[in-house]
C-alpha cells in the first residue's frame, strides 16, 4: 500500500478525522465510480491509524440508504465524544427527493458504544430552518461553543435572498442534548462565495481557526482566523501560500489533532480518463499535512514526520549531464550549475514508483527557474517539472511535452528570498505527487502520462546550486 491511501476498486473522498486513545480514526466517502455493479449512493468507510502511513481497514461504519431514504449518500459531517458516548453527525443526501418537493439535505446523527458498530438516531434528523435553503444544508461539524454553554453545530448552508453566488453562509444551531437544535445568528456570513463546504473549527493557543473548502471561485480550501468565536474571521497573511493550504488537487479538508500537533487531511482527485489534462473528478487519495502556526498565528504546512520516517538512507545515484555544464561536490551530494541564457538539465538515474527526493535550491537574483525532473526519459524528451520561480515567487509543477500554449498543470504563492536557500521535498507514489517548500509550502498533484524513469535537476536563465541531494525509497536501509 503507498502513502496516499486509496481503496481498492474505488475512490475515497471527504475524510471525517477523529483522534482517540492514540490512534486516528478517520472516516471516508467511499465511491466506485460504478452504479451498476455497486449501486448508487456513498456508505462512510472507517481506517486508523497512528503514523498515516500504515492503515489498518475497520470496514463500513455507516451504511447509505435507500433511494427512498434520506441518506441515499452518506455525506460530510464529523464524530466526537460526549456524554458518554461516541456520536457522528453526517449529511443524508438524496438527489431524488427534490422532485416531489422534498428538501435534498438533512442533518442526521448516529451512535457508537466502541466506534465500530453504529446506530442510526434517524428521529433526531432535523432539516434547514425558513429563509435558508432547503436543498443546502450540510457538513455539520460539532463543537462546545462556551458563549452558549452548549455544543455548537457549524453547517454550510445558503440564504435564500441576495446575489446568487453570494448567499454562501456558515450557519450555526446548538443543542443541550443532540436531539432538539436551535437556530442562532449565523457563524460566519462574508457574502463572499456560492457556499462553502466542510467546516472545521480548532483552536492553537489564542487563535482560532476555521477551516472551510469552496468549489465555484476556485477549488481549494481556505482557513480564517480569529481570537474569538464571535469573530472577526480575518485573512491570514499572504506571504505563503495565503488562505489556503494546498493548490487546486487538495480538496475538503479537515482537521485533527493530539493536543500537541495537528494535521489536515483531504484528498488528491483523480482526473478524467487519467490524463494529465482531463477534468478533475470527485473523489482520490488520501493526503495529510502537518500544520504549524507562526508567531502571527497564520498557519502553514509541511510533512508528517511519520512519513517521512517510512523512507530509508539515501540511494546512489549517477551524474549524466544531459545540457549544460554541472560541478559536482559527491561529499556533500552536491551540484552547481551556470545555466545563464540557457536552459540546462542533468539526468539522476532511475526514479521508483514511490520515492522521496530531496534538496536544497539555492538560485542567482538572475535565476527564472529551477528544480527537479520526474518520470524524464534519457532524451528529455518528455517529463514533469516541480520548478521553484523566485521571480514570480511561486512553484509550479509543469510537464512537457504539453500542447501549444497550454499552461503549467498547477501553481502555488511561495515566499522565496532573492539568494536564500529553499528546501523542497516531493513526495511520489504512483500517480500522486505532493512538493514541500521549506516546510510552509504544498503543492499537490497528479502525473499520468509521463512514463520515464529517470530523475534529474535543471535550471534556466541563472545560476542554481544544489545541496543534499537525496532520493529515499520506502523501507530501504
């Protein structure tokens, strides 16, 4: 099994992470993908683990219903521990109710004594109150909320007057008991986005964070901060990465944590017919970043230390200059290259299927570009970039060949000082890829096409040095 969980013969979406007694639970959307041989709707899945590495299958926690139930599609909610007993708060989603005028969404609770066998409460399912929309209402996420002195429920929901892809709220109800829930004003409402899904709420010192994805101004998801439940919500500096913690193939993010460390975990789609430039799909892999809060209390993220424990020492690797003149250091695993006003690239040997490589880049003022080469074949004829761009302060993961003017496949805002030194890892499983930039930065992705087997450096328009080199295969020595 690689590092980015995906199971058998299906996708996983949304996961639902739960930590308990030193594991994390983690409930997931499972879909095959295939009405006819699975029938329709999504059950919730259930894995722990306790270093995102190895997992271990609970099978199906929640099963999905029938086309005439409520929860045909089991959908987003959350699972926490109270009075006495394990809980989970999900979506029940029917698409077909709509056209007898029933709503399509509904909050809908279960219970567990042991967190394996649950039991749906389907008296206490309760369904959007007036002057919002009936057909959206979802993702509920359960909190103590101590201005109330009850539990909290986050909802994403829309209002039902105002601009169209402005309604997008986040809607709050509390309850004493998790049977009778009582609408309050709305938890957060910037009149900014068509809604926005999967709400997560935790708390790192003074600072509160909420987290939430969204699908219509961009795919990605977002978080806000505060020093209070009340608010205000405020944009976290944009120095890297901005808002947000992934690019656009990391999506419905939630959170996690142990009390001392937390993780985000969401999912990498797949693509349309697995082609590097076809349509992103519902549904992938499992990723997992490790959050970590600077002194402003804005949050970036970095790998798990788990993961990166899985790999072994560093693997030789040869040195064939393929353009461009390259220095090498083999003491420090090290090169240099003079790429000014040209393009040049050195190939590194053979790239497994799941690898972590590793360096540090450190590019001229001058410098447009520079990084690592994926799946190259001898020739360069064809391969992936992951291509640090100091100027445009930005990373990229670029492919070639790609047709006419088509664009790069996926970019990400990087703070990257004129002449420092930036660390990048990339993560490869198969057809995932995940780049850290100076543990702040990710950058997910997919790679389809590009079958090489090499790995290589390169630059372009400037100097680059390379140190600490690094290709980790998973369980090596």
């Amino acid at each position: 099994m690689g590092i980015f969980y995906r199971p058998e013969e299906s996708v996983a979406a949304d996961f639902i992470p739960f930590f308990h007694d030193g594991t994390y639970h983690l409930f997931y959307l499972r879909d095959w993908r295939n009405k006819e041989r699975h029938g329709e709707g999504t059950p919730w899945f259930h894995l722990v683990t306790r270093d995102f590495v190895r997992f271990e299958d609970w099978g199906e926690a929640l099963a999905r219903g029938t086309e005439a139930e409520q929860d045909l599609y089991v959908f987003t909610g959350c699972a926490l521990q109270a009075q006495g007993r394990f809980h989970i708060f999900y979506t029940g989603h029917n698409p077909h109710f709509r056209k007898s005028g029933k709503p399509e969404q509904a909050v809908m609770h279960a219970t567990s004594d042991d967190l394996r066998t649950w039991t749906k409460q389907t008296q206490d399912t309760f369904y959007a109150p007036g002057l919002l929309e009936p057909h959206d209402w979802r993702d509920p996420f359960v909190y103590w909320d101590e201005r109330f002195n009850a539990y909290g429920m986050l909802l994403a929901a829309r209002k039902t007057s105002g601009p169209e892809r402005n309604r997008g709220i986040t809607a709050l109800v509390t309850s004493l008991d998790f049977k009778t829930w009582t609408p309050r004003e709305h938890f957060w409402a910037p009149d900014a986005y068509f809604t926005h899904e999967c709400p997560d709420l935790f708390r790192i010192g003074e600072w509160r964070y909420l987290v939430y994805s969204t699908f219509s101004e961009r795919c990605v998801t977002h978080y806000r901060k505060s020093r209070s439940l009340s608010g205000p919500w405020l944009l976290p500096d944009a120095a890297d990465g901005g808002d947000t913690f992934d690019g656009r193939a990391f999506y419905a993010a939630k959170t996690a944590g142990d009390g001392r460390r937390r993780f985000a975990f969401g999912w990498l789609p797949t693509r349309d017919g697995e082609k590097d430039d076809g349509g992103f799909q519902w549904g992938g892999n499992l990723v997992v970043h490790e959050l970590a809060q600077d002194a402003a209390g804005n949050l970036s993220v970095r790998a798990p230390e788990e993961v990166l424990a899985s790999f072994g020492m560093p693997k030789p690797f040869m040195r064939a200059s393929v353009l461009g003149a390259w220095d090498w250091n083999a003491a420090k695993a090290a090169a240099n290259c003079d790429a000014t006003s040209r393009f040049s690239a050195t190939i590194l040997g053979d790239l497994p299927d799941e690898a972590l490589l590793e360096t540090t880049i450190t590019c001229s003022p001058d410098c447009a570009g520079a990084g690592l080469l994926l799946r190259a074949d001898a020739n360069l004829d064809s391969y992936y970039q992951v291509r640090l761009e100091p100027a445009r302060q930005r990373v990229v993961v670029d492919r070639w060949k790609r047709a006419g003017d088509q664009p790069f496949m996926l970019e990400r805002p990087v703070h990257l000082p004129v002449g420092a030194p930036v660390r990048l890892r990339v993560l490869v499983d198969g057809t995932c890829l995940v780049a850290y930039v100076n543990e702040r930065v990710a950058l997910s992705c997919r790679m389809y096409q590009r079958l090489g087997a090499q790995w290589g450096l390169f630059a372009t328009e400037g100097r680059a040095a390379f140190e600490g080199l690094a290709l980790r295969v998973r369980g090596s020595s």
